[in-house]
C-alpha cells in the first residue's frame, strides 16, 4: 500500500532514497524504517476492525522520517555544500554561517576544536528550511510540516503543551494518515528534483 502510494517498488524506493542522502547509513536506516511502515500499513489492511489503534504509530513513522530526511539534508549542507547547484552560492554560504553560529557545538580533540550540528528539534528544522525556502516558496509545505510536528509530539500521552484535541482517537485520524502520505511524498520528490547527490560521490 505505502509503496503504492509513492508509485514505486521497494527496490525503486531504495535507490531513491540512496540518490539524495548524505549519510548512507542513515539511508539503510531509512529503508529499516520503511520496511516498518509497510509492516504497519499490512497489518492495518487485514485488520480494519481495529486499524484506528495503529494510526498513531503510522503518523509518528511518518513523521520521524521526515524529521530524519531533513536533518540528513542539513548536514550535506553544512559538509558539503557543493552538492546544490540549485541553490545560489550566496546563499549556500549564508546556510552555512547559519547552522556554524546557531545550530553547532563546539568541543576540543587533541587540542583542535571540533564543530558539529547540535540535534536540532524538528520544529527548529521546519523553521530553519523555510528561512531559506528549501522546500520552495509556498506556504503550504511548511504549514503541513508544522502540523506533523504537533502530531508527532502527541506521543507524549500527557499532552503538556495542549496540542491538537484532548483526545487521542481525534488526533490520529485516516484523514491526518492521508495528509502524512502526501506531504512525505511531495518531500521526497523534492528532494529527487533538487537534492540528488553527484554521481561521483
């Protein structure tokens, strides 16, 4: 059903995936990740009487990969801003200064300091790609991401922050499933318009 939705094979969605990631661990973990997803979608199909008790766990699936796919991708922009010719190369720079000064720690080895991305929350990356339109200028994407980002923090049962509604069978609807589906496949065929890696790397 998931791979379905994308219009590709399992296979297809690897060497999609391996196309546009930094990291390529990350990748097989992303793939790990998926194959869990499809789990959860099967399950879900041959059990319909109480597919409503694994939306939860479909919508934080979809939700931690985007998060996934996005901190991936601003790590190739720190290391390696080569990578998009797409993007100015004012602005690659301005990207960069950006994650050095407000995203970064700094830590000494062998007398060297030593810099690297802090683990940026997913609402601080949503901000940060639209800061730069990474994902284009519409609003819409990002407006769906700060969505999923509530969404996702409501596996917090306690419900600190009063996102969304007080009860969790309202929160995790086959509507909102809908919604995760599209913006991860509008994401990701983003990414394979203007995120591929050069072939020599």
């Amino acid at each position: 059903q998931f791979y379905r939705m994308l219009n590709v094979s399992l296979e297809q969605f690897g060497e999609m995936i391996d196309s546009c990631i930094w990291d390529f661990k990350v990748g097989d973990n992303l793939r790990y990740n998926f194959a869990s997803l499809q789990f959860l979608y099967d399950l879900r199909s041959t059990n319909s009487s109480s597919a409503i008790y694994l939306n939860k766990f479909i919508i934080v699936q979809i939700s931690s990969i985007l998060e996934c796919l996005f901190f991936d991708l601003l790590h190739r922009l720190d290391y390696s801003p080569s990578h998009f010719p797409s993007i100015h190369q004012d602005l690659r720079e301005s990207i960069k200064v950006d994650l050095a000064a407000n995203f970064s720690k700094y830590f000494d080895s062998k007398d060297t300091p030593i810099r690297q991305l802090e683990n940026i929350s997913f609402s601080k990356i949503i901000v940060f790609l639209r800061r730069y339109n990474l994902l284009g200028s519409e609003d819409g994407i990002y407006l769906n991401l700060e969505f999923m980002s509530k969404i996702r923090n409501r596996i917090h049962i306690f419900n600190y922050f009063h996102n969304l509604e007080k009860d969790e069978i309202g929160v995790y609807t086959d509507e909102r499933i809908t919604q995760a589906e599209r913006t991860l496949k509008s994401v990701i065929n983003h990414f394979l318009i203007y995120y591929l890696r050069p072939r020599h790397t």
